[in-house]
C-alpha cells in the first residue's frame, strides 16, 4: 500500500498510470488510467469511460501491477483542453479495435484516438498472413 501511495503522491494533471496484468495473458498488453488531478481518475474500462473510484482504482492494483507513469507534457492551457476531451468521452462505450483504454489515454494526452497495440497486432496479423500466401499455408516454399 505504501508503494501505491507514492505513486499516486507522484502524479501530475493529465498523467497517464501505465499497467499490466500481474499474471497470464493480459501481460502482453498495455493497460491505462488516466489522473485528472485531485485525487480524481478516469478510464475506459469495465463497460465505457468512467471516473475511478479509489476502491476501484486500488481493486485494479491488484490485478495491474503499475509498470510506468507516462508524464503529460503540455502547459496549463493544454491540459484544460485536455479535461475538456475526458469529459467528451464520458459514457462512450469500449471497443477492444475502436477504442480502447490505449485510444482514451491518447485522446486525453495528445487529441488523437490510437492505440499502437491495436496497430501492432494488425501489422502482426498481416505479416501472418502474408507468409501463409507466400509459403501456400503449409509451411513450406
């Protein structure tokens, strides 16, 4: 517990809790929670973006083990244009390829809706596919 106080001692406006599942096989993916600041979270998660509760938020430390805090960059006018996109998304339902916890984190932080995880396992599927056609799906040339 101490250890999940300072890190929530240790985050700014608009920084972004960055996890994975402690075990199986949620560790490959990236999960996100973003601070608003006072003590107020926000995150797609459990059905569409939502405000995290306290409880809540310690109940998914236990399953997510907090791997890094991504820091927001922008100044004072960037991040209330960035509380201004978190109310926007309030509600909007969770997609795992439209709009996950990934696409939210980077809509608040940098007003773009993308998740690289999705990308990347787009990309994975396609070079897949590829070397199927290529090798006639047997393996072999």
């Amino acid at each position: 517990m101490e250890d999940y106080n300072r890190l929530l001692n240790s985050l700014k406006p608009i920084d972004v809790i960055v996890a994975k599942k402690r075990d199986g096989l949620g560790r490959i993916l990236n999960h996100y929670i973003v601070y608003l600041g006072n003590g107020i979270f926000v995150g797609n998660l459990k059905g569409s973006v939502k405000q995290v509760t306290y409880p809540e938020l310690f109940e998914l430390l236990e399953v997510y083990e907090p791997i890094k805090i991504r820091k927001f960059t922008g100044n004072h006018f960037d991040a209330k244009e960035a509380v201004i996109r978190v109310r926007q998304k309030l509600g909007q339902p969770y997609s795992f390829l439209g709009f996950n916890c990934e696409h939210f984190a980077n809509w608040v932080q940098y007003g773009k809706e993308t998740s690289s995880q999705v990308t990347n396992g787009f990309l994975i599927l396609a070079g897949l596919g590829t070397l199927k056609l290529i090798t006639g799906g047997d393996g072999k040339r």
